[in-house]
C-alpha cells in the first residue's frame, strides 16, 4: 500500500466521510455524535461543542477536496446549529453541551471550545458561507477579552458561565488548539492579528514552558506558569487534561510549528520540532505490537498504554511534514511505519472509518466508535488533508 498516494489519501477520506453520511444529519437541527461500529446512532440528543465545530470543519474540507454541493449544504447546517443553539447571545458564550431538544446541559465556558469555534468557521469562511468571517472574530474576541493573560502570554482554559470566575489552571492543550485556529484564521482571512497570536502561542508552549520540563511539553501549570505534576495524575486517561507527556501533543506540536513555519519561518521551529517527534518516538513506540501508546511518565516511563486514533493520525502527519522540510529518510519511513500500524488495527475495514481508542495489545474496548466531543474522525481527516495539502 503507497500510504503517500495521492489518491489513496482522497479515497480514504471518503471512505470515512461514507461512514458517517448515511445517518450523521439530524433534520431538527445539527449532526448526530455518537455511533457505534456499524454506524447506527446511539444516545442522539446527547451533543457537544467541539464535536458540532470538528463536523462543520470536515464537511467544509470535503466539499473543498471534491467539490460535492452536499458537503456545503452540510457545512452550513453544522454552521446554523452552532449559531442557534450552541451560541447564547445573552450571556456571549457558547454552550458547551446539549441534551434533550437541543437545550444546554453543561454552560461552563471553555477555551478549547472557543479555538473549535475560530477553527470551524475559519474552514467554513474558506468556502465561502456568508458571516463566517465575522464569526471568527467574534469567537476570537471573546477570548482576548475573557481568558487571554498578557503576563504570560496563555490563555486560561475555563470560566463559569457568566464569566465571573476564571480558572486558575492553565493547560497547554486548550492553546495548542487555540495556536491551531489561529493559523486557520490567518489562512482564511490573511489577517495578521491571528497569525500573531498562533506565533505567539507556540513559542510560550513550545519554548518557554517546554524548556520547563527538559525540552518536552507538559500538559498542567498554575495560573504563574509553575509546572503541576500531579494534576490529574489520578485520573490519565482525563479526555482533554490527561495526566504525563501526551506523545501525540509532542507530535502534534511538530505538526503546528511546521505549519507555522509555512507562514512565519525560523529555525527554531524545524529544530523544536524533530526534538519533539524524535523524542516521543523514542519513548512511546510499541516496539512489540506497534503504534504509539497514549502517556509517559516523567521519568520515561508508560502511564497510558493504550493506543488512541488520534496519536497515530496526527503523529503520521507530523512524519509527513518532518520529511517535506528535511528530507531526512528516517521520518518517510516513520511515515510508513505509522500507518502501516494503523491500517492494520486502527482502520475499520468492515464497516468504515477509525476505532477511537485500543488496548495495548490491539483490542478493542467496545463497540462504540464515536462519541460527543471524544471523536468524530476530525483527526483522521485532518492528517490525511494535512499531508495532502504539502506532497
């Protein structure tokens, strides 16, 4: 299998797009999220911001990729959803959850929210759907003016629904994401404020706090920028603030500066970003059943030894740009390596698309394939369009 093939990459796409299209619409507003293996919908009312905004962002990618109109009428189906039922103009936030007839469940105001939100209407303004623009910044000033902290150049993670508490947690993940619109933003509008700030995001996570914890980027700090080792450290496989060194977040971080790298170029960014790759490599690579387990210890050791879709997806991309702006062999090879691993445990060849998460030895947990806010296929997606977009 040439895992580099352009048209190999276009048809598995598809064949994930397949499985969610047969029963992804829901007429009464917005996308279904939860589907077991042989693509039948289960706990229907149950609806999550991110999820809803990673929808919107791969249907909009779809109709750039083969120019099918139903792909455009999805992407802005997605889009009215987040609008009327996700945004709640009265307190200026979006809701984080929906339950039974689409009204909120869960209100908290979470930044990784808002950077899906900047991202989904960056890709929805990228094919043209009207106000999107304006949605982006909307989204964006609501975090500048709600959670960013000039003193340390993040953004805090979460605040209570009227706004008048702000966590004192600062994570990386919520920036990492937020880094990620941001270059989306800029992509979609050519405004530089956006390129700016993703800049700016990476260089406080990649170098700064990186720097805190030899080279490699931890997931928790205090509100001062203090490393928290222990936050979480009783519950790992935490779905947004796991505890120890996320290898994915390594090698999703060396995706991002490459990226970066395209619009505001510095060595740094190539040098930070084999560091990265190379390490978590090194460290989380099953050597006996293959792919990338989910966590490491500080001190080197496996903490999660589970195998998530998205660590294998976003780590393959990350080979992919690595060999682009390097040309050095061995990261083809990881390329190649990486996907060979998950064609043949991760990828559903019966019914379709990834299983989300698998245990050590390539099992899975159970039948359910995605769930609100934990997968959609965004990542999947997202890596294969990723290495379209550079071979």
């Amino acid at each position: 299998m040439n895992f580099s093939n352009k048209e190999f990459l276009r048809s598995h796409i598809q064949s994930i797009l397949d499985f969610y299209l047969p029963n992804i619409k829901d007429e009464t507003g917005g996308f279904f999220h939860n589907f077991m293996d042989d693509g039948s919908v289960f706990e229907p009312s149950n609806r999550h911001l991110v999820s809803s905004c990673r929808m919107v962002w791969i249907f909009s990618k779809a109709y750039e990729l083969y120019g099918d109109e139903k792909y455009l009428s999805l992407a802005q189906h997605g889009v009215n959803y987040i609008r009327e039922k996700h945004w709640d103009n009265t307190r200026q936030g979006y809701n984080w959850t929906l339950a039974e007839n689409h009204q909120p469940d869960d209100q908290t105001n979470h930044c990784y929210g808002l950077a899906f939100v900047v991202l989904s209407f960056s890709a929805a303004a990228q094919v043209g759907i009207k106000g999107a623009v304006q949605d982006i910044e909307t989204a964006f000033s609501i975090m500048e003016q709600r959670l960013w902290d000039e003193s340390i150049g993040l953004y805090a993670d979460e605040a209570t629904l009227d706004w008048q508490e702000v966590s004192t947690y600062r994570g990386q993940n919520a920036n990492m994401h937020s880094c990620e619109a941001f270059i989306a933003a800029y992509e979609a509008t050519s405004h530089d404020k956006y390129l700016q700030r993703a800049y700016q995001l990476a260089k406080t996570v990649s170098v700064t706090l990186a720097d805190k914890s030899d080279g490699l980027i931890w997931e928790h700090f205090t509100q001062t920028l203090d490393i928290d080792w222990d936050f979480n450290k009783d519950d790992p496989k935490n779905l947004y603030r796991p505890w120890g060194f996320q290898p994915g977040h390594q090698t999703e971080w060396t995706k991002l500066l490459l990226t970066l790298h395209q619009h505001k170029p510095e060595a740094w960014m190539i040098e930070r970003s084999e560091s990265l790759f190379n390490r978590a490599m090194d460290t989380a690579w099953d050597e006996k059943n293959g792919g990338i387990y989910y966590g490491f210890s500080p001190k080197g050791k496996i903490c999660d030894d589970d195998k998530y879709f998205w660590v294998q997806a976003e780590s393959f991309a990350a080979a992919a740009r690595l060999f682009k702006v390097t040309g050095q062999e061995c990261y083809s090879v990881w390329y190649d390596r990486i996907w060979d691993y998950a064609w043949l445990h991760m990828v559903d060849h019966e019914y379709g698309a990834w299983f989300r998460v698998l245990t050590a030895d390539n099992k899975k947990y159970s039948e359910q394939k995605s769930t609100a806010g934990g997968k959609c296929d965004y990542h999947t997606i997202g890596a294969c369009w990723d290495v379209l977009r550079i071979l």
